[in-house]
C-alpha cells in the first residue's frame, strides 16, 4: 500500500485553485500548508519563475523560512533570466518545463502539492493550457494539488478544479506608490 492510500479516506486528492488580481493567492496556499504540516501531512512546494530575478524573489520569503521549520515541509524554486518581460526567453520556457515535470513527480512522493505561480506561468505563455488540463486529470486519486497565479481566468482549468477560489483586489497600499514590506507581503 502507497503511503497516500491511508491518506484517500481523509479525503485527499483534490486539486485547488487560488487566482484573481489581489494580494493573499499564494498566501492562502502557504496558509494551508501550515495547516497540513500542523496535522502531519508532507507538503511540497514547488515554485515557479522565482529563480533568477534580480530582486525580493531572490530572498527566501519568511513563510518559507516559517514552513522549513517542519520536516514534513519541503520545497524547491524554479526560474531563469529574471523577470518575464513582453516575450519569455528560452531558458524561461525551459526553466518552467522543468519545474512541470518536477512537479508531476512530487505527486507521487507528496500528500500535498503546492504548484506556485503555475497560472501566471500559462497566462505569460510559458506553458500552455493543455499541460495544465493534463496535469490535473493524470495526479494520482490521493494527492491534493494546490495550483496559484494568474490574473486571468482559465475557465477549461477552473473546470476540471475542485476548489476555485477568485482573490480579488479592492485597495491596496501600492496603489498609493508603498512598496512591498518585509514580513507583510513578502
């Protein structure tokens, strides 16, 4: 018996979606990995074009840093060439390939699957639609995947989603010209 077929009965193997134009997507993911590490679950995050950019992104943000204090908490970040600007690099393409993939067999070791910025990654078109469609219809029955990003809605993904929650913005502080702040939004 796979470690995740005890885990089936409690209701594992949902895939979740967090997307919208305000602040807190992947928040609400990282605040369900506390919740899953706090009840003995093993989590892994696997974070898309965070590697390479010349800024914050470089840092390893404190609910990472608040995370890796669980040893059922793991996670690896993926990127190449900074920030996708107008049309993606090849190594950008590549960068986000590989962090597909690495995620296709994070659900088979993982009770939970954080795919972080994964739907930014399709709506900057360094993925497709399709990969996304087929990631969610192959994951194996017992394994939850959470997918975040994007401010664009992908109605065929929300579609094969079980949970599809919208962040929406109404203010925010950088509105204003106020910069991100440590320990708040990063």
């Amino acid at each position: 018996m796979s470690h995740l077929d005890k885990y089936k009965k409690h209701g594992l193997g949902f895939t979740q979606v967090f997307w919208g134009n305000g602040k807190g997507k992947s928040t609400s993911s990282f605040g369900t990995a506390l919740r899953a590490v706090g009840n003995g679950y093993n989590v892994h995050l696997v974070q898309f074009m965070k590697n390479g950019a010349d800024s914050l992104e470089q840092q390893i943000p404190g609910e990472i840093q608040a995370l890796e204090k669980f040893p059922e908490f793991s996670y690896r970040r993926f990127g190449s060439d900074g920030w996708v600007i107008k049309k993606p690099t090849e190594n950008q393409i590549k960068a986000c390939q590989t962090a597909l993939n690495h995620v296709k067999e994070s659900l088979n070791k993982y009770q939970i699957v954080i795919a972080d910025e994964i739907l930014y990654a399709v709506q900057l078109g360094l993925l497709k639609e399709k990969e996304i469609i087929e990631l969610i219809e192959d994951k194996p029955r017992g394994s939850e995947l959470i997918l975040t990003g994007s401010h664009k809605p992908f109605p065929k993904i929300f579609e094969k989603a079980d949970l599809v929650t919208e962040i929406k913005k109404i203010k925010h502080p950088f509105d204003s010209g106020f910069l991100a702040r440590k320990g708040i939004e990063y």
